[in-house]
C-alpha cells in the first residue's frame, strides 16, 4: 500500500465561535453538505479506499445520522479523541500510530479545493520527499463579513515561506509570530541556494504527505502537539541540519542498542532521514542529474531529509476557518459539485425567481414571489412568501415567514425569522428567533447561553 | 535424384507461389531458383520419357525407393500445383497409403517378377497418392522446413519480420492495438472488481514527420495523472521509478537499469503467490504491466531490456517444488548478482583495460556524461595517470555540466565546450572516450545524439576514438540509421528563455514548426576505433561474435 489517508476531524472551529457553538466545525454545511464532505469527496474522487478519520463523539453521532455522509463509499476508520482535552494534530497523529503502516496522507476537514491531487503526491513520489504540502495562492475575501465592525484587521500574522528556484523545494518557513527580530536565514542555506523566493501570500491548504518514519519520530518525541506549528518548521530546519547531512553511518542505524543508548535527539535523527538502499545510493551516483547547479555537490546536495511544496496558483483552495471563508466557500461551493442546484424533492413554486447561483437543499419549501439570489438553502428549509434572498446562507431547518428580506447574512439552523425583517449582514445563531418586522444591520445575534463562552 | 529434385523444386516454386500471392518482389536469388527449377523439370520430363527404355533399372529402382520415403516426408503439403509431374490418374488415396511401406519391403524381391514399365507406374502412382493424401491434410500450415532443404527457402516464409509497436505510432490499428494491449493487462488486484487498466499515455504536440512513427510525451503531463493516488494496481516502488524516469531524474543506462532491479527487489518482496498459482509463472506475469506502465513513462533501453530478459529467464527457471521464501530470497540473490557482476564489476574490469590505454600527456576528449567513462577517468587519475579531459556539451540536456562537476570534484583538470566547437578543439586532443547507450548487433554504437558527429570529426582529424560498453549492453537489434528506432523527449526542453524573452513559447501555434528533440543516434563502426568491454578490448565488428558467445553460454 502507497498511502494512507488521514482526516484530521477534531477541530473546534474557535475562529469562528458564532457558527460552531452549537454545530462543530467539521459538520457545518457548505453547499448543502457538511463541511467535512469536502474532503472526503477529494480522496475519493482521487482513488482512495480508507480514510482514516480523527473526531469527536459529538461529530461521529452526527456523521452517522447525516444522508449525505451516506453518499461517501470510501471505509471510514474513525477514531475518537476527547474534544476538551488539548490534542494537536500531532498528537493526534502519535495517538493512532498503531494504525499507520506507510506514508500517510494528512487532511485537514476544513480544506475545499479541486486541486490535482497528483501533483503533491509525485513531488513525494519522484524525490523520496519526507514532506510533501501543498500551498496555495491566497485570494482576498470580497464578501462583507456579518458582524464585523470596522475594516479587516490585517492583524493576521503571516506566514513567511522561502522556496528554491524552481518553486519545488520548501527551504525555509516560519511564522511572524515566532520571528521577534527579522527574518534570519542561515548561511549553510544561503550557500547551498543562493536564489530564494521568499512568499507571504500563501496560505497552507494543511495538506501533507508524510513518511512514516516522520509518525515514528513523533511517537519518541512528545513534546511535538502540531503539525503545522512545530512539526513543519523543525522538518524543514532539519535539512539542513549538519547531523543529517554527514554521517553515512549505516552501522548506527542498525544497532538497536546504540539507539535506545543515545539521546533522543541522535536516534531521532536516524529515524528520520530516508534510509537509502546501497542500489538506490548506487543508482543515484550513475544517473547524470542533478537539482542545482554551479556547485560540487551532488543531487540534493547529499541531503536525505527533503522538503517539498507545491504552490497552487489557479484553481480554488480554501481552508474554511473564518465566517469569511465559510461565506466565500459556499459562495463557489455550487461550482465544485457536480449536482444539481436545485435538490429534487425540494417543492418550488412556479412563481419564485431563482438565479443560477442558489443551491436549494433537499425538502424545502419555497413559497411564491421569492426571489432567491446567489445563496445557498439548507435542507427543509420553509421559505414563504415575497420573501428576497440575496447572497446568504440559510442553514437546515430555518423557517423564513413571509416579507422578509435577508441580505448577505448567515442563518445557521433552526431559527426563525419573524415576519417583514430585514436582516442585512447579520449572523442569526443557532435556534434563535427574530421577531417580525425587525431591522437588524451588522449583527451577530446568539443567544444568551453561547455569551458566557468566551 | 531426380525426383527429389522434383519434389524440392515443387516445394519452392511453392514459396515462391506463396510470395508472389504476398505481393513481395521476388529477390535474385529466388528468380535464380525459379529458372534453376523450371529447367530441372523440363529434365525430369524427358527423362520420365526415356525411363521406360532405360537400362539399369535396379540401380534406379534402388535409388528411388530410398528417396521415396525421403521424397514423401519432404513433400509439402502443397495444393496441386500446375506444375507438377504429369501423372496418371491417382488411385484411391486409402488403398494407395496403405501398400507403400508394406509394398517397400517386398518389392526388392519382387523386382524381377514385374515388368519395369509396371513397377514405374506403380511408383508413380503411389507417388501422386501420397501427395494428394498429404495436401487434403496440411493445406493451411506451412511448409516445415526439413532436412533436405535448405537455408535459402526459409528465408521465404517468414517474409517480414513485424515491426516492434513502439515504432509503429502512425499507423492508427497498431495504436488500437496497444491500447487493447494495455486494458488486457490489468493486475487482477483484491478486488478482482476493481480491474483498473494500465492508462495510455498520449503524444503531445506536433511530431516531425520523420519521426511520426515514434512517441512524443510531454513532461508536464505524467502518466500518474491517470492512476488512482494510493495505486494499487501498480506497485508504489514502479510509480515512483516510472515518475523518476519520466522527469529524468534516473537518466543514463546504469542508472536505470539499476534503478529497474532495485524496484523488482521491491515487487519481489512484496509479492505472494496467490493461491493455485505457481510462482514462476505468475510472477512473470505480475510484471508485464509494470514493464507496459514504464515504457509509457519512458521507452526502455536496450540494458533494461536485457535486465528483464534475465529477470524473466530466472524467475520461470525456478523449480516449481521450491518455497516461496526460498524463492523469493533466490531470486533476490540473482539480481544482486546481476548488478554486481554485470555492471559493478564489469565496470572495474573496463577501467582496468582502459587504463592502458590512457598515457601520460594524453588530452582525452568525452561526450556528454557516461557514468563508465566519468569511472574510468576516475580510476585512472587516482593511478596518477597525468592527463587533461576536454569535456563537450549540448543542448538541450547540457549533461556535460554534471559530468564537469564530477571530474573536477576529483582534480582533473578539464576544459569545457559546446558540440558547435568540437572541430576547433580536435586538433588538441589525442583520444576520444565515448560512452554507449547499446552496442548493436552489426557493429554500430547507439549513443546520446551527438555521438556520430563527434566520431566522424575525430575520424577525419585521426584522433582514435574508443568505446566503451559493458557486454550487458548488447542488443540483438540491427539498425543502420537513426530514424527507424529513436527516442523523442519533451519538445518543450528546447524552449529556452533569455533575458526574459521566450522566443518559442508559442511554437504550437506556427502551423509550419516543428520541434526536435532527439535521444539517441547510431555511429557507423568505421568511426569507431576499438570497444573497451569487460571482456576485453574488441573491434567494433566482434560484437556479433560476443552476443554469439553469450547465447550459447546461456
């Protein structure tokens, strides 16, 4: 077997509080399907058979119950964690190391994208990569976010990556939090590439194929808790790192004892580098190629741990962890599937104006004279009539009384719109009821119990 | 006698009628033949005749009896050809079949009691049976060709050898044909529902129309885009080798035929025999897809060719009493065998040879990089040989650069120049190491584009040009120019940009452009001084005494 697939699950969704209070993140709807659907669709559109899925008690009663999870064929392996407990995703990794027998495909449930999956995979592939991700180009959010006051703060802290020429290989990253003084790059980098790139409109779609040695390592060494925070970077800083690159010291890799003798740090290092085959070594001095140019060293220049990247720039990509996202997302979601906008069992009336871009949800009921623009409604949903919907999201179970009018706002499930409101960039949480004739603009309207979480 | 000349010469009027139907041209000799024929039974006729007043008989009787038997086994199943022996009318082929060998015994003695006029119709007439008998049997076989025959008719029957697939790209029906190859060949995985095919790579842009017959794949679009990503249907260890061969990261004949052994290893472990199966021939037929999934990603080479032949050969030779474990460790065995003697070794015995040949002084001049000849020049400096390398490059590959870096990494002074300045550098240098793709059949090097012209510049300059290939590279293949076989790469290679400026980003569009990249071409041994082999230093026109040799060892 090439691959295993991981679904990392068990997110709380803490950036965006308002939606995922009462739905946790990976079961919220995009385009009528949960967001982990997303995917899962992905893997196994690609080829994949099992997935191994890392949630909550919460979520897997909730995935069991929905219909739409139903439509997935792939085996679903899944594990459950404690939600309150303070696991990363690497521990999460450490935790169901006993299940992982190869290289492992890691997923992160909130990722939409239609990316070739081929081409993160043949970079791990054809350079015996210990990492392989894939990045993407960010797009900037044009849809006014309900409830926020005020500009976009840019206080997102930034991602600074430094790849080589080719655009391939992942030399150097780290974010602006850990960065106090200014970005430093170590020589030993600089000599081996002298030509860098260094990007900050990236954004990591957390999707990462991993050697299995990288789990081995993980299970010796605890303190690691996320893949994305510390693992990355330290693999990243180990390519260059003078242990790995000196010693062909095979002897040491075969003495078990010396292993267990040594620091954690030594035997670490052995598990981590790619263990190459005298064949393959000899193989590699036949062949006339080469990665870089212009200095005496071979391919890769005798490096054995590679860190590769591959930079999506056309094609959607998106880590729906902001309402932003979530709005964007289920803005193109209707592009990304390929059925039909309209479920069949949902009853429309003839009078109703739908435009190309809403997706309506199984049983729904909209009345007449509604006009119904680039949003999307959640399954049985109960619109009436003279209702004008326009670029939001109506989550499953809404009742929508008649005269309203909703403009570029979030209503998640089960609440109740009185009649004539008008709601405009507002978020309506969950259950919660608007009463007639009310005129909210920029609202984040929850109720009293989600207040004291803070 | 005669009438085995009959019979020979009825049976290859009878190829020579087959040919004729085929539409082929008849050749010299066969003219020859047909006149030679045609006379001999113009003879026969008149000696028919004159058989019946002939004196002798016994002799003749004698004679024709012995030949009988040997006349009817080499009479061809042939239809009753216009030309044959006018006869009289057959006899019931049953009664007639019957009596010929009981009537063999007997007649000698019988000989004085019948007259010779009875006993020659009896003859004759048994004659015309036999082979009436004979062509309602074998009308649809070809003719066997026996003892009596010889060499010449049987270079009639199989009149054109068919051309190997991978050179037949323009003709649609062998492209149909391949494409029916590869579904056929799936791997019935776990789930024997699951019968996903080998995909079909397609050709990419316009193809020069000399070469129309070849295949041309762009890099950026894999053979991997096609395959499900955790594949099952391949083993990992052959994607990964597929995708290196495809981007070019395994190049040069060494490396990738050790490359190719080292993933077998990886399929042999991982391989068990299902159940009513037996190893040897199951795993041979494991490996066809794998071998059709990699000449897709990149037509294999001659050495790989050879490597698989043997791979091939050991796995059917296992003992079907054998283990599996026992087995598998064999064969695991015989491929670090393989490696180590045909290529680790074999390498220290050409650089033991060469050495001799490299004296002080001397200004070697290489093409491109051949990991044997980076070796040699190794091993030779490190015997404190004092010598200069002149190393020259070309586009689009600029593989000299690779083999500059290694050289100097050593300490061997070296020069650099691009294959345009190679007449201007000659006249310096006093012997030219080339590296060899396949050693082929009639003696002609088959080696990365580039090679002829360098030979034929050093010929003209009288610079001795040496060669040298390990014997696994030798081919059975013959080939007299570089069209007919050839490899043709990505044409986007030879797209480069300047300053900012890509002149030929748009090449597709210019409906009257077509983009080059050739591989490899052939050097006609007359430019070729002397092969350095592990077998020792031969001249270019051994090589089809070597392949002998190495046939019948095996």
């Amino acid at each position: 077997m090439e691959l295993q697939a991981v679904l990392m699950a068990a997110g709380g969704g803490s950036r965006m509080p308002d939606l995922t209070y009462n739905t946790p993140k990976p079961m919220l709807p995009v385009g009528n399907k949960p967001l982990m659907w997303h995917p899962l669709n992905l893997l196994e559109r690609v080829g994949f058979e099992e997935v191994i899925v890392i949630t909550t008690k919460e979520v897997q009663k909730m995935m069991s119950t929905d219909p739409k999870m139903k439509d997935v064929k792939m085996k679903l392996d899944v594990v459950c964690i404690q939600e309150d407990g303070d696991m990363g995703t690497a521990d999460a990794l450490r935790h169901i190391q006993q299940k992982i027998k190869t290289d492992v495909l890691v997923v992160s449930c909130d990722l939409i994208t239609d990316v070739a999956l081929h081409e993160v995979v043949d970079l791990f592939r054809a350079h015996n990569a210990t990492l392989a991700m894939l990045m993407s180009k960010a797009h900037d959010f044009t849809e006014t976010v309900p409830g926020q006051k005020g500009k976009k703060k840019t206080g997102e802290q930034r991602d600074f990556v430094g790849v080589d020429q080719s655009g391939k290989r992942l030399l150097f990253m780290a974010n602006e939090a850990d960065l106090e003084d200014g970005l430093s790059i170590r020589k030993s980098i600089m000599r081996k590439h002298p030509r860098m790139h260094i990007k900050t409109g990236l954004v990591d779609a957390h999707l990462y194929c991993l050697k299995k040695a990288v789990v081995d390592f993980l299970a010796d060494n605890k303190s690691i808790s996320s893949i994305r925070g510390e693992l990355l970077p330290y693999l990243v800083r180990k390519q260059f790192s003078k242990t790995t690159n000196c010693p062909k010291s095979k002897d040491d890799a075969d003495d078990q004892t010396q292993k267990t003798a040594d620091g954690s740090t030594n035997s670490t290092e052995l598990l981590i580098c790619s263990r190459d085959e005298p064949l393959l070594q000899l193989a590699q001095e036949r062949s006339c190629w080469n990665d870089h140019r212009g200095d005496m060293s071979e391919a890769y220049h005798g490096g054995k741990l590679r860190c590769y990247v591959h930079i999506m720039d056309q094609g959607l990509c998106y880590r729906v962890n902001t309402l932003a996202a979530y709005i964007e997302a289920n803005r193109l979601a209707s592009k990304l599937l390929e059925e039909p906008a309209v479920h069949p069992s949902a009853v429309i009336s003839e009078r109703c104006q739908m435009g190309p871009d809403s997706i309506i949800g199984a049983q729904c009921q909209v009345a007449d004279k509604t006009s119904i623009k680039r949003s999307t409604i959640g399954n049985s949903t109960t619109v009436k009539e003279k209702v004008k919907v326009t670029n939001s999201i109506i989550m499953h179970g809404v009742t929508i009384e008649e005269g309203c009018n909703i403009h570029g706002c979030v209503i998640c499930s089960n609440a109740v719109i009185g009649r004539g409101a008008d709601l405009k960039y507002c978020l309506v949480g969950n259950g919660q009821q608007i009463e007639a004739e009310a005129e909210r603009t920029n609202e984040v309207i929850v109720g009293t119990d989600q207040l004291m979480e803070i | 006698m005669a009438e085995s000349g009959v019979t020979d010469g009825l049976c290859n009027t009878d190829d020579i009628e087959r040919s004729k139907t085929e539409g082929k041209e008849l050749t010299k000799e066969e003219k020859q033949r047909l006149r030679k024929e045609k006379k001999q039974q113009k003879k026969n006729k008149e000696k028919n005749d004159e058989k019946t007043s002939h004196e002798g008989e016994k002799k003749k009787n004698k004679k024709k009896k012995e030949e009988q038997p040997a006349g009817s086994a080499s009479q061809p199943p042939a239809q009753p050809s216009p030309k044959a022996v006018p006869a009289p009318a057959p006899p019931p082929p049953a009664a007639a079949a019957v009596p010929v060998p009981a009537s063999e015994a007997p007649a000698p003695a019988d000989k004085p009691a019948k007259s010779k006029a009875d006993l020659k119709a009896e003859r004759r007439a048994r004659q015309e049976a036999e082979r009436a008998s004979k062509g309602k049997k074998g009308d649809v076989g070809q003719p066997a060709p026996t003892g009596k025959l010889k060499a010449p008719p049987s270079e009639l029957q199989p009149v054109v050898k068919r051309l190997p697939e991978h050179v037949q790209v323009d003709n649609p029906e062998v492209v149909k044909k391949l494409a029916k190859k590869l579904e056929r060949q799936q791997t019935p995985g776990c789930n024997a529902a699951e019968n996903v095919k080998i995909p079909l790579r397609s050709d990419y842009g316009y193809k020069v129309s000399l070469f129309s017959h070849l295949h041309q794949y762009s890099r950026k679009a894999p053979l991997t885009q096609q395959l499900g990503i955790p594949s099952t249907v391949i083993h990992p260890a052959i994607v990964r080798l597929g995708l290196q061969y495809s981007q070019g990261i395994v190049a040069g004949s060494n490396a990738r035929s050790v490359a190719l052994l080292h993933a077998f290893q990886q399929v042999i472990r991982d391989y068990t025999t299902p159940p009513n199966e037996e190893l040897s021939r199951d795993l041979v037929n494991k490996l066809k897809p794998y071998i059709s999934f990699l000449n897709q990603c990149r037509p294999l080479s001659a050495s790989m060719g050879n490597a698989i032949k043997y791979i091939k050969k050991e796995i059917s030779n296992i003992p079907s009493q054998c283990k599996e474990e026992e087995a598998k460790i064999k064969l695991l065995n015989c491929i670090e065998r393989y490696i180590n003697e045909k290529i680790v070794l074999a390498a220290k015995a050409i650089a033991k040879y060469s050495i001799e040949k490299i004296s002080d002084g001397d200004v070697i001049l290489v093409y491109g990089c051949s990991s044997l000849v980076n070796h040699i020049l190794c091993e030779a400096f490190e015997k404190k040989r004092k010598f200069r390398v002149i190393v020259v490059d070309s586009r689009p590959r600029l593989e000299g650069r690779e083999a500059l870096r290694r050289l100097v990494q050593k300490g061997i002074s070296c020069t650099y120049v691009l294959i345009s300045a190679v007449s201007y550098i000659l006249p310096e240098v006093s012997k030219v190491f080339l590296g060899a793709h396949a050693l082929l059949a009639n003696g002609y090097v088959m080696s990365r584009v580039g090679t002829s012209q360098i030979a034929l510049v050093a010929k003209a300059f009288n610079v001795p040009v040496l060669v040298c290939c390990e014997t696994y590279k030798f081919c059975e293949r013959v080939q007299t120019d570089s069209f007919v076989s050839n490899e043709l790469d990505d044409p986007d290679d030879l797209i480069v940009t300047r300053k900012g400026k890509t002149q030929l980003e748009h090449w597709q569009k210019v409906p009257s452009l077509g983009l080059l990249n050739l591989v490899y071409d052939v050097t006609p041994p007359d430019f070729v001084d002397l092969v350095i082999t592990d077998l020792g230093m031969i001249p270019c026109t051994s090589v089809p005494v070597v392949l002998r040799v190495k046939n019948v060892d095996q």
